[in-house]
C-alpha cells in the first residue's frame, strides 16, 4: 500500500490552499532553501511533501486597523514575491492554472497568493483591485474578528454580508479572485452563495458534525458549496479536526505574552502534547468527501499556523501519508488524484485570472 501511495503521490499535482508561512518568512528572514528547525515549511520539506502548488497566505493580526492591514498584507506579498525571485528553481509565481501547470511541468512548486483576513482592502474596493494587480487571488473574507462589512465565525454584527460586503464579492468575482469562506460566520457563508456568480471555497476547515466548532461546516452548508461547483478544502489544525463539542473558539494556548518573539510564534507555536491521531483526520476527510462527493474536497493544511499537529502529518513533508490514508480508507486512485489537487485546479481555471 505504502509503496503504491508514493507512485500514486509522485505522479499527482498535490496543492495545498492554505499555508501561513509568509508570517514565517515576513519576521524572521529564515533561508528557505534549507531544512529548518521551525515551522513546517520550506523547500527541502515541500520536495518531500510532493508539493505542486499552494497558496501563501498573508495573515492580517487582529491588531492592525484598516490602514495598518492593507499596508501589512502588501509587505505579506513582497516578501513572497521576493523569495519566489530568490529561489527561483525551486518556486515559480502563479496567478491561475495555466501558470500552475507550467510550473509543474518544469519541475517548479507553484505559489500564489492569498490574504487571509478582509480587513486588508481597507474598506475600499480600489485596495482590492490594487492587492489583484499584486498578484493576489484569494481572499479569505474574515478572521478572528468581523469586518466592517463582513461577520466572522466568531462575531457577527452585521447578520452576514453588508451591501458593500456584496459589491466585494462581485468585484471578486470580476477580477478573477477565489472568495474564501473560511472563518466567516454561517449567515455570511450564505450570503455569499446567493451572490457570487463564480464558485467559491474554503481555503482549510472541517466538518461540523464531526467536531462542533464554529469554524467548521455544518453538512448543509458542505453540500451547497459543493453544488455551486466550490471545493472544501480539509485543514489540519487540531482543534477543528477533533476535540470536545463546543461552539466557542478557544484560541491558542500560548505561553506568557513576554515569551512570544513575534505574530509568528502566537500562530505557530509548538504545543508540548501530541495532536489528534491520524485517524481522527482521516474520519475528516471520509465524511466531506461521502456528504459533497469526491468532486469537492481538497486539502488546505494550514501549514505554519498550527499549534498542535495531527500526528503522522506533522509538517508538509508528510503529505505522502494522506494519499496512504486515503487509500487504506477505500477511494479510488481518481478520487485520490481529485482529493490531491485535480479539483482545486479545476476550480482554478473556472475563476482565476
């Protein structure tokens, strides 16, 4: 099994959707083309992981003001844009599939880019069209906190979408950016259903009937993102794959604040216990592909902005062990291939440009 996994592996296009390494690389400069001993990304680990493509997300801290984000997230995608440039063998910028295959196809890992919080357009849809001409192509609508014009999984002031709210969404739609439903609040996820005319996903959550937690997909929601043709993308971070019922988020546990270096060690800070075991990940995965079909799931690990790692997956090279899993759990070799990349760059190609 394990040997026809890495073949399976090898031969397919992987993308991952969300990783939080531009943090990573923003505030500590850390050479990429080495093997590092923080984090769980880097070049060394991505050739392992068998990486095709992924998504680099800038992550706006809750602590930036409108102004203060927009600013953030363009350093975000200088610093990405300046260590593709500097490695350039090994990465190859993307703006859309074509791009993505081209890089494959050279033996490059493909990377785009993303911003994981709406409060970097600074309520202003000439920032959006500005973070587009940057390279940007997605958009993950909140974070932790709401948006002016957007509620968040964990406060919800508006109800879901405001007007201008919808006019994102369609401007999105237009340029050729991806909608990130991730992290919203259930009445937003709808609110964007009704209104995008392209389809959308979710970057890195999980499924709520397994772990009850606000930032995951209720089975309802699951099924109408996958009948608008979108694509679920599985996360890793532990406390969305597995834990106790709540619909509370519970934030990291963290050391005291004089401790913490940088935003880098509050996102990814190494917790001491072992996270969930493999198995309660893989329940994750069986369960979004039987309730939105094998079309509609992907993988969004969040990579370098996870405390606590599922085990047996602990950093991007370890990749290879989910096609094992998926495997050992019975799918076929296509729906493996789909789960990997195959419907995350069909997706691509319908709505990025």
């Amino acid at each position: 099994m394990r040997q026809r996994a890495a073949r399976l592996h090898r031969s397919s296009l992987v993308i991952d959707t969300h990783i939080d390494t531009a943090t990573h690389l923003l505030y500590r400069s850390p050479d990429f083309s080495k093997r590092l001993s923080e984090g769980h990304v880097d070049i060394p680990r991505m050739r392992e992981g068998g990486i095709g493509a992924t998504f680099f997300a800038v992550w706006i801290n809750e602590t930036h003001d409108e102004a203060a984000a927009f600013r953030h997230a363009v350093r975000g995608v200088d610093v990405i844009r300046r260590t593709v440039d500097k490695h350039s063998g090994d990465l190859a910028l993307a703006v859309n599939a074509s791009d993505i295959e081209r890089a494959h196809a050279g033996g490059k890992v493909a990377v785009l880019i993303s911003i994981e919080g709406g409060r970097a357009i600074a309520d202003d849809l000439a920032c959006l069209r500005a973070l587009h001409a940057l390279g940007v192509r997605s958009i993950t609508l909140a974070w932790y906190r709401a948006t002016n014009w957007c509620d968040s999984h964990n406060d919800s002031r508006h109800g879901g979408l405001t007007p201008f709210g919808r006019d994102v969404v369609r401007e999105m739609n237009g340029l050729g950016m991806l909608v990130d439903i991730s992290h919203v609040s259930d009445a937003t996820f709808w609110d964007v259903l009704e209104t995008s005319e392209k389809p959308v996903f979710a970057s890195h959550s999980c499924c709520r009937a397994l772990c009850e937690h606000t930032r995951n997909m209720t089975d309802e929601m699951v099924r109408a993102l996958a009948e608008k043709d979108g694509v679920m993308n599985v996360t890793f971070v532990s406390g969305f794959v597995s834990g106790p019922p709540t619909s509370e988020f519970k934030p990291p546990v963290l050391p005291p604040r004089e401790m913490l270096r940088d935003p880098f060690d509050y996102i990814a800070w190494p917790a001491p216990e072992p996270g969930p075991p493999f198995s309660a990940l893989m329940a994750q995965f069986n369960h979004a592909i039987a309730v939105a079909g094998p079309d509609h799931v992907g993988i969004g690990s969040d990579y370098d902005g996870i405390v606590q790692a599922v085990q047996e997956v602990e950093d991007i090279s370890k990749l290879p062990r989910l096609t094992e899993g998926l495997l050992e759990s019975g799918h076929s070799e296509d729906t493996v291939r789909k789960v990997l990349g195959a419907n995350n760059l069909r997706l691509f190609r319908e709505t990025l440009r």
